[in-house]
C-alpha cells in the first residue's frame, strides 16, 4: 500500500508518487509513459538555481533526478506537460523578459501569492500546456503562503491564480493519489484529465 504525504524525507515520498505515476501511465497511457524522459543532469539543476538565484525545493530536485521532465507535445495530466530543468530556464527566462509595461488590474490579493508583478523571480515554472500556460512552484510566497507551492499561471492573467497545493512534493503526492485511485477520465487522444484540479 502507497503512502502519500505522511513523514519521512522528501526522497521516499518522490520515489512513492513516482512509482505510482509510472504504473497509472504505463497501463493507462503508454505514449506519456514513454515520453517521461531520463534523470536530469545535476549540471542543468545547479544552472537553472543559478538563474533563478534561489535552491529548489529538496522534492524537485528528487523528481528531476528521476524523470527530466517528458517530451515536448505529450500531456502528464490536463494538457500540461512537465518541463525538464533547461525548458525550466528557458521559459523563466522568458517570462522575466517579457517587458509588461503594466501589470494592470492586481491579479491577486497577496495573501499567499504575491500579486504586484506579472512574474517574479521566485517563480519557476515545472509544467506548460499547448497555450503557453505554466503550473509554477512558488520560491516567493506571500506572507499566509509556504515556500514551493503550487499554482498555475495563465498568460492573460484570467482566470486569477490560486494555490492548488501548498509544496511541490504534496503537488505530485496529489496527483499520485488522484491516479492511484482512478479519479480521472481519459480522452479520445488518451490524454489524463483529473477530477481533482491540480493545474
């Protein structure tokens, strides 16, 4: 029996969720299981900290370490796909590039995401879908937020971002879980689509 979020170190619950993620993939969605990719180099980690200015959270690392993301055009669930720790950089560096003059109305409240910039530098996208919009682990949270939470941020800023869970390792404990007990439907192409909002 799977344990998801209960003690122990970020590791162990990294390589549970993943050990589930694969089984679902495997027998439900074989192109996305084929298309997770091999670890991530430790060389493209510390560069995209370097980029960031800020460590990952241990349980990204741990993920990273297991599966560099998934090929380009292929769907973990709801139309995201993970990015690898370069795709990481590349999309940071493009969202800290984009020159909004003004952000306009305030997206947000500020409680547990900062609402004052479009992007922020503790914003590290882990996830893109075909429209260019990201899931994100936040590194600069508001003051009722947690470091490395979870939320999806969309290129126009509708809908507002909310947190959808409070850590990157509770993220992918929660979308293990999810699949774990079949709390999803499959579309015509195969793609995964949660009951449980996630992205």
């Amino acid at each position: 029996m799977f344990s998801f979020g209960g003690g122990g170190g970020s590791m162990r619950r990294v390589v549970t969720a993943w050990k589930v993620i694969e089984g679902v993939l495997k027998e439900n969605a074989h192109s996305a299981y084929k298309a997770l990719r091999p670890p991530a180099r430790m060389a493209d980690i510390r560069e995209l900290e370097e980029l960031i200015g800020t460590r990952l959270p241990q349980a990204l690392v741990m993920s990273l370490r297991m599966h560099d993301g998934m090929r380009s055009g292929v769907d973990l669930v709801d139309y995201n796909t993970l990015l690898s720790a370069a795709e990481m950089a590349k999309r940071w560096l493009i969202t800290m590039g984009n020159p909004w003059d003004d952000p306009g109305r305030r997206l947000i409240d500020g409680k547990r995401i900062k609402g004052d910039l479009r992007w922020r530098q503790g914003w590290v996208p882990i996830a893109v879908d075909a429209g260019g919009n990201l899931l994100a682990v936040d590194l600069d949270p508001g003051p009722a937020g947690t470091r490395s939470q979870v939320f999806p941020w969309q290129n126009y800023g509708s809908p507002p971002p909310k947190v959808v869970a409070k850590s990157y390792a509770a993220w992918l404990d929660a979308v293990a879980e999810e699949l774990l007990h079949r709390r999803f439907t499959l579309d015509e192409w195969g793609g995964i689509h949660l009951r449980k909002r996630l992205a």
